[in-house]
C-alpha cells in the first residue's frame, strides 16, 4: 500500500452562496505526478490554496503530508513547497539572495543553502546571472527558477500552480523534465494546469467541472473512457457542459 | 528567531536596492525640514490699511501719521469713499479700512464722542482681525495723547484713579520666534508621514505583486513576518530622527534643553505606534491606491487636528477627543515639552502613556487582523 | 472620435469596477472637509489660566470673577510662586498666569495705581499674543466701569465690521483653504497611478500599439477622473453650504468653471508624475507623502505668504493651489465676478497647459 500524502474527503469551500469547492474526495500516493486539471473557474486554485493552508475549508477534510487543513496549516507549510502562478520570487532580489531567503526560511542550514544554490545555480546554466536582480530575467528561466526555489528545501510534496503560462513549448518540455526529476528523487507533484497536452505527463489526473471532481484517473483510462486519443477530446466531452467560465 | 534574521536581510537588501524609495524616505524630510519651517510666520506685520480721511482735519492728519509711523501697516491707498476704498479690498490689496467721519475732529470737541469705522476684510483670516485689533489700541493710544484730553484731565496721566499697569512677560520663549513653536513639530510630522505611508505601502506591495502569498505558504510566524516589517522601517524612522534634530540644530540653532535620551525613548514609541498604524492600513487594503488614499485621510487629519497649525485648545469639545485620539498631538506635545521646556519624565508621563497605547493597540490590532490563511 | 469614446468608456469601466475603491478616493476627501470645516478654527479658546491672588481683596476678586465669567477661559486658583509656575507650564497644566499683588486694591484706590503681572506660555507666540489681548481688554473694561473718571473726557470710538462674514462664522477662515488642498492632493494622486499601473501590469504594450493618438491616450485616463472630482466638488459644495453654513456669495457658475479647471490642473500633474516613475509606488509618494506638507505650507491658508522668504514666495507661486485659493476667497467668499480673478485663472489654465504638454511629450518618448 502506497503511502497517501495527500487525502481528501468531502471538501468544500463556500463563497457566501457560491459553492467554489463542491465536495471533492481524492487522494494522492507518494511521489505520484498528480494533475489537477479543469476550465477556468472550475475551483482548481481554491482548491490548491485550501491544501496549501492558504485557505480554510467551509467543510469536509483534507489532510496533506499527514496534516491536517482545518488546524494544522502551520505543520502543512513545513512540509510543501509552492509556486504560484505569478511565480512569486522577489524582482528586485538577485537569483542568490531569493534562493538564501526562501532556502533560509524552509529551515535549511546556511552552510547546506550554499552548496545547493552553487549546485542549482550550476545545473540551470545560470552562473553568469547569479547576481543579477530575477525581475531582468526572461519568463522561462524565472520559471524553472522559482520552480528550483520550490523545491529547494526538498519537502514532501510541491504544489504548482498553472506553471507554464506564457512559456514556449522547449520551454515546457524542459521544465517537465525537471518535474520528472524531483518527482525520481521522492518528492510527490501536484499540478494545476489547463494545457491538455501536459495532462499526459501526470501519472493521474483528475478534472474539476463547476467545483464537482468529474473524473479521477490515468490518463491513458481517460482517453479509453472517452474514446478518443487525445486529451483534448476527452476533457471536451467532459467539460463541455460547463456552466463557470473565467477565474 | 533564525526566519526573522532571513526577513530581515532580504528587508534591508530590497531597500537599499531601490533609491527613489531610499530617497523619499531620507532626503526627502530632511529637504522639507530645512526649507519648510523658514515660511512658517504668523507674525502680523505689513498690514495693508486703506483710509477714507472725510475730515481732513489736524486731528485727521495727526492721526494718520501716527499710524502710519507704528511700523504695523502699510497704507496703501487714500480713497475718496468708502466705495472706492472697498474695491482695494475686493482685489485683495487692502486688509483694513478705517474711515474718519466728515466733521470728526469738530465733532469730538463739541460733542466729547466720535466714532471711527474700521472695515476688517474677514476672509483674510486672522491677519485682518489681529490688525483691526492692533488698529483700535493705535486710535486709543491716540486718542489717550490727544490735548484735549490732557488738559481737561490732567490728573489722568499724573495721578490716575485706578490706572492698572500691566506688566507682560513671556516665558520660554523670549524673542516670540515661531521657529521653537514649530520646527520640532515638523520634525514630527514628517516621521508620521513616513512610518504611516511606507509600511502600508510596503506591505499593501507584496499583496498586489502576489509575493506576501509566497510568504504566507512558508512556515514563517505572522509575528516574524511582522516583526520584520517593521524593524527595518523603524531604523530607517530613527535615522531621520537623529539627522533631523541634528539639522535643526544646525540650521534653526535649537538643541534641546531637556534629556536627549527621554526624547529618543518616546521618538522610538512613537515611530512604532505609527508603524503599527501603517501596518493595520495594509490589513484592510488590498491594493496601493487603495492604502494610500486611507493613510492620506488619516494622516492629513492626524496632522491638522495635531495642533501644530492650529490650537487644539480652541477646537469644539468633539474635536478636541479626535485630536486626543491621535498620537502625533500627544509627540508634539512632548517634543516641545522636552525640547523646549526640559520637562521630564514625570511630566511626559500622561502624553507618553497615551503613545504607548497607541503602539499597543494599533499593532495588537494589526497583528489580530492579519491572516496568513484567509 | 468614435475611438476615444470607446477608450473612455473603457476606462471608466475600470475606474467603477471597483466600489471600495472608488468611495475611498471620493467618499474620504469629503469627510474630511467636513471635519476640518467644524474642527479648525483661528480663535483662542478654552484658555486655562491660573490666577494667583495674592490680595484676595474686593478688586482683585472682582476682575478674577470677570475673567471667569468670559467664555474664553477656564480659571484655576491658586497662590504659587516662581518655581510652582514653572512647573506648571512645564506640566502643561496653564497656558497664562495672572498675579495680584498683595495690597491690590489699597494700591488703587489710595496709590492711584496697582500693577498686575501676568506671564504666558511663549511656545506658542501667537496664542500668548492673543491671551494678553483678552487679558488686556476684560482689566481695561474693568477699568472704565470701575473708574469713570479714568476714562478719557473725548472719546474716540472704534466700531469694527467684519466684512464678508458678518454672521460671524468660524468656518470661512479654513474652509477654502482645505479645499483647495483636498482637492490638490486627492486629484493629483488619482492620476498619478494611471499610467503606471499600465506600465507596472504590461498593459501599456497594448495601448502603444493601438491606433490611438498618444494625446488620445491622456485624455482618456483623466476623464473618467475628471467627471468624478467635479460631481465630488458638488458634494463638497453642498456639504459646505448646508452643514456648515458658508453662503456662496458669488456665480456659483462662475465657481464650477474654476474649480473644473483647478481640477485639470492637478490630473495633468498627476499625469505627468505618472509618466516619469516607473512604479506605483514611487507616484503614489510623491503625490502624497511628497507634495503633502508644502501644499498645506505654501498654499497659504494658514501661514500669510507675504511673511515667507522671496524664495518660498516665488516657489509658492509655482504651487496650483495658492492660485485656487485666492479664487475660491473671491468668488465663493466675497462674491467677486471673473474680472477680479482673470489673472489667477489665465495661470491656471497656463500650468494646466504647459503640464499637459510635458506629460505628452514624455508619454511619446517612451512610445519610441
């Protein structure tokens, strides 16, 4: 049996009279590439804030690396890292110092800050940039960047916000590959995205229609489930009916 | 305590790092508190005073010329009428007008009493008032020297019955100069404007630009997170503290008669009162314009209700709550206490207990109000 | 045209999108007016004065028994000396202290004379200034009751009118003040961060490669502001009129026109500081925090600008709001017409181009 880090039972998040979360229950195992697909405004990033701990529930459960949601966020945030859509690092910060700020912060040791951060500097090609300020930095490097800085306290799971907007496609291809990577060394992934094509990256995938959890499963299942071969048709068919539209 | 240290080098290094902020923050005070106090006089002097002389008399006459040789107004006009006399007032170049009664000097001998009029343009504030009031005891003066009055009462100027001499003396201040009334509270004004505009700013920032969510993710504790906010800007509020007496030192002459180290330890209180208000602003907004536009409104009523410009004595008795309620009265206060009348710390006590409060309640309040999960 | 009208109406879309907002920018200005209307004042009042009677006989009692009863001031007793004064001005406690000799009215009455000390607390000039005023006025009224025969045999009296304010209110002498400086300050800052927010979001790109006409482009980013500063300007107006009884003397067409313009006057500033920052931030300082204490200094509402330094005097002519001001005095106050105040308008109307202009061509500098 697989260990579960990431169980959820009935959650729900209400806005007044609008239901953003409707009762979704998943759950996801250890060093799984999980996707967590749906249209805008299905409540994928709700959703991902509650399990963050950014967020309360309005009702049900959820626990992440054994924690719980309702009261224990402080516990939740030791264990994950997280990168936002905007991609969140400090623009007028140097690639060195956003890396010393948010290593320190997670808890890892100065003199381990050092080694990784040469070791990271290195492996992204950055050497030269180290200290030039991130907000000069093209899309794509801020990207793998603060996908770096999110893992960089190795922590139990990664929660990635839509994390390739706006980037070319080699791009992606290579910031997969770094998710591949972190997911081979144990950290479990889970990503929000509405690219279908990435959808066929993730060990499983779920997607969210009007806040409900519409399918849970692989996406090789799914395109079997839907006759089709592509992700594209399978998630048209699932989301057509979709009332919510824009975030 | 480790997070706090991390917060605090990324503070100090995103500062640092941006010199139109830096800038605002230190030259900017200091540039206005050199310049600014220089043009804050209400000395009453060059009152501009139009006569409508309908008598043309001696009496007229004498009574011109010793007007016009008190050294307080400026006589700018001699008008035919009371018409052609109010048209200087309409176009604002004249404050007062004093018009002498045809037959006035005739008048007063026969019938012992005569009446000047003396038209205040009220919308000139208290210039004209004050100068209507320095024009009535010019007259009574003349009028006590006239020799009429001399002689019929001789006994007046030798023997009076009842004459009651008044003898003034002003204390701290002898030479009445406004800087020592004014300079320490621009002093304080600028601080305020700098805790409570830049911490609100600063934090209301991070919100818009999506990083304090990246903030909030992390295991950081909100009081480190706070903490770290405000330490940095509370350095930056007491070095322009310390340059600033030192200019007003150097530029006004004024160095403090009473201890350095009280001033400094209510300085320190209070720049943490203002931060914490700049703090509870970013609270509830969530966008730039939006905490700036609140802190202005708080801000501008902090500083006029602060009885810096004008005397919270004299506001109505609810104002005078709204100026209690807001701690740039009680500094000003204090600093011109300390300053100016080496008061200790005994006498400080009340006002200083009315900052520390402050800094209590606005950052416990902040610090309540701000949710790292929403 | 058709163009910029649909650039307009997407902008103020933008401007309305946002309630909170909105009543913030517009709703807080005129409360404070308001405030400052009811709160500030020039007089002296709530005097607390310290008499100490040393004579504690029938004229002394007398005077301090006028001095009570004058509204002014609120009268403790006490019989202290040098150092005990000293303390209470350093407490705070008293603002003037008033001495009876023992003896007082013995002086007087075989001596012809007695003599009265009083001290003021000279932090403040101009209250102590004012203080013995009041002071010197109750003890001369005293005096003439008290002693007829003290009094002058041919007496000159003087009969002062406050013109333009004969009803006396306390209102008149900050009310055009503050507005101008709400005004200036508020419609500066509205439109400093309309520009930059473009920058600072990356929507500019796509209004640089529109057809629109840079000029177009400034246009539209005040207008929505515009319209709502004047329909402020009403409530402002109103609010003076009803709540605190200041009577619009003259055009009150003539006053709208003037103020529109004032208005104008400060977006085209705060669209030229929006032009030259690159960061929200930076504009929202300067509008605010920056420009904050020598619009209240230099606008001359409270401290008289022929007092200043040459300098400050010149650089205050620089300021848009002293011009305002004496418009405002002239034309809401005095109920002067526009041949009174064409000078002061032509210069707003000379910053309001030359701003524009300054605005416009950077705007089109960054375009290259």
């Amino acid at each position: 049996m697989e260990e579960k880090v990431i169980v959820c039972k009935d959650l729900t998040k209400q806005f007044g009279d609008f239901c953003a979360v409707d009762k979704i229950s998943f759950d996801v195992s250890k060093g799984e590439i999980f996707g967590f697909l749906g249209a805008n405004g299905a409540g994928k990033t709700t959703a991902m804030r509650i399990l963050c701990g950014l967020s309360y529930p309005s009702s049900g459960e959820a626990t992440v690396a054994g924690f719980s949601v309702k009261n224990q966020q402080e516990s939740i945030k030791k264990n994950i890292g997280y990168m936002s859509q905007k991609f969140s690092l400090y623009e007028n910060l140097s690639i060195r110092e956003n890396i010393e700020f948010f290593g320190g912060v997670y808890g890892v040791s100065r003199k381990d800050i050092r080694e990784r951060s040469d070791n990271l500097i290195q492996d992204l090609g950055l050497q030269k940039e180290a200290n030039k300020l991130v907000g000069g930095l093209p899309l794509g490097w801020k990207q793998k960047l603060a996908f770096s800085v999110a893992i960089f306290h190795r922590p139990k799971i990664v929660f990635l916000d839509e994390p390739t907007g706006g980037v070319d496609p080699v791009t992606r291809r290579q910031f997969w590959d770094m998710i591949y990577d972190a997911s081979a060394s144990g950290i479990t992934i889970f990503v929000t995205t509405h690219y279908m094509d990435e959808a066929e990256y993730c060990n499983r995938i779920s997607v969210m229609v009007d806040g409900k959890m519409e399918a849970l499963d692989s996406p090789a299942n799914l395109k079997k489930q839907y006759a089709t071969d592509s992700m594209d048709e399978a998630f048209y068919k699932l989301a057509r009916g979709a009332r919510r539209s824009g975030d | 305590m480790r997070n706090l240290g991390f917060l605090l080098q990324k503070e100090f290094r995103q500062i640092f790092r941006d010199k139109t902020i830096l800038a605002m923050m230190l030259a900017l005070p200091i540039i206005q508190l050199m310049i600014l106090p220089w043009a804050m006089n209400l000395d009453i002097k060059n009152i501009n005073l139009s006569i409508v002389d309908n008598d043309h008399s001696s009496y007229s006459q004498q009574l011109i010329t010793r007007i016009g040789s008190s050294g307080y107004f400026r006589i700018i006009s001699a008008d035919r009428s009371y018409k052609e006399a109010l048209v200087h007032i309409e176009n604002g170049s004249s404050d007062l007008i004093m018009e002498l009664p045809a037959g006035f000097e005739r008048n007063l001998v026969r019938e012992g009493k005569q009446n000047i009029g003396i038209s205040i343009d009220a919308i000139n504030g208290s210039k004209a008032s004050i100068g209507g009031a320095y024009l009535a005891s010019v007259i009574s003066d003349f009028n006590a020297d006239l020799a009429i009055n001399q002689m019929e009462a001789p006994d007046y100027k030798t023997t009076p019955m009842g004459f009651m001499e008044i003898n003034f003396s002003n204390w701290y201040n002898p030479l009445a100069e406004y800087k020592y009334f004014f300079v320490p509270g621009v002093l304080v004004l600028l601080l305020t404007m700098i805790g409570g505009f830049m911490t609100a700013l600063n934090i209301v920032r991070e919100k818009e630009v999506g990083t304090i969510e990246q903030i909030n993710v992390t295991p950081i504790k909100k009081w480190e997170f706070i903490l770290g906010k405000l330490i940095p800007f509370w350095i930056i509020g007491m070095i322009v503290f310390t340059i600033g007496l030192l200019v007003i030192r150097a530029v006004y002459g004024i160095s403090s008669v009473g201890s350095l180290p009280l001033l400094y330890i209510v300085a320190g209180t209070y720049m943490i009162a203002l931060l914490g208000f700049g703090l509870l602003v970013s609270t509830f907004c969530d966008s730039q314009v939006q905490a700036m536009f609140v802190a202005f409104f708080f801000i501008l009523i902090f500083i006029l209700m602060s009885g810096l410009f004008t005397a919270v004595q004299s506001m109505p008795h609810w104002a005078r709550i709204i100026s209690v309620l807001t701690p740039v009265s009680h500094f000003i206060k204090i600093m011109r206490m300390i300053m100016l009348k080496g008061s200790g710390f005994p006498d400080i006590l009340i006002e200083l207990g009315y900052i520390f409060s402050f800094a209590l309640v606005l950052n416990g309040w902040a610090i309540w109000n701000y949710r790292k999960t929403s | 045209m058709k163009e910029l009208w649909v650039f307009i109406r997407k902008e103020f879309k933008q401007v309305f999108r946002d309630p909170r907002t909105l009543l913030i920018m517009f709703g807080l200005p005129v409360a404070q007016i308001v405030l400052f209307g009811f709160a500030l004042t020039s007089e002296v009042k709530n005097i607390d004065i310290l008499i100490a009677d040393n004579a504690k006989d029938i004229m002394s009692m007398q005077i301090t028994d006028k001095i009570r009863a004058n509204s002014y001031f609120i009268v403790q007793e006490k019989n202290i000396g040098g150092a005990d004064i000293d303390r209470k001005f350093k407490e705070g406690s008293v603002q003037a202290v008033l001495i009876f000799p023992t003896g007082f009215s013995n002086d007087l009455m075989h001596e012809g004379k007695a003599g009265v000390q009083i001290i003021t607390d000279g932090t403040d000039p101009n209250t102590a200034k004012t203080i013995e005023n009041y002071l010197t006025n109750i003890i001369s009224n005293y005096q003439r009751e008290k002693f007829p025969s003290a009094s002058l045999r041919y007496q000159i009296l003087t009969e002062p009118r406050m013109l333009y304010n004969e009803e006396d209110n306390g209102s008149m002498n900050f009310i055009p003040g503050v507005m101008a400086l709400i005004l200036m300050l508020v419609c500066t800052a509205l439109t400093s961060v309309s520009i930059v927010k473009e920058k600072e979001l990356g929507t500019m790109e796509i209004l640089l490669v529109s057809p629109f006409k840079p000029v177009m482009v400034l246009v539209a980013k005040a207008v929505p502001y515009f319209i709502l500063s004047v329909i402020n300007f009403t409530f402002i107006l109103l609010l003076s009129v009803f709540l605190l009884h200041i009577n619009i003397k003259g055009s009150v067409l003539l006053l709208y026109l003037e103020s529109a313009l004032f208005i104008l006057t400060c977006l085209s500033l705060g669209l030229l500081i929006s032009n030259a920052t690159n960061a929200q931030q930076t504009a929202l300082l300067i509008s605010m925090m920056g420009m904050m204490l020598p619009t209240i200094i230099l606008t001359g509402f409270i401290f008289p600008l022929e007092n200043m330094p040459w300098i400050l005097r010149t650089i205050s002519n620089l300021v848009p709001s002293k011009w305002y001001f004496l418009i405002i005095k002239s034309v809401m106050l005095k109920g002067l017409g526009f041949q009174y105040v064409w000078k002061e308008t032509l210069i707003l109307v000379i910053m309001t181009t030359v701003l524009l202009t300054i605005a416009l061509k950077k705007f089109k500098i960054r375009l290259q």
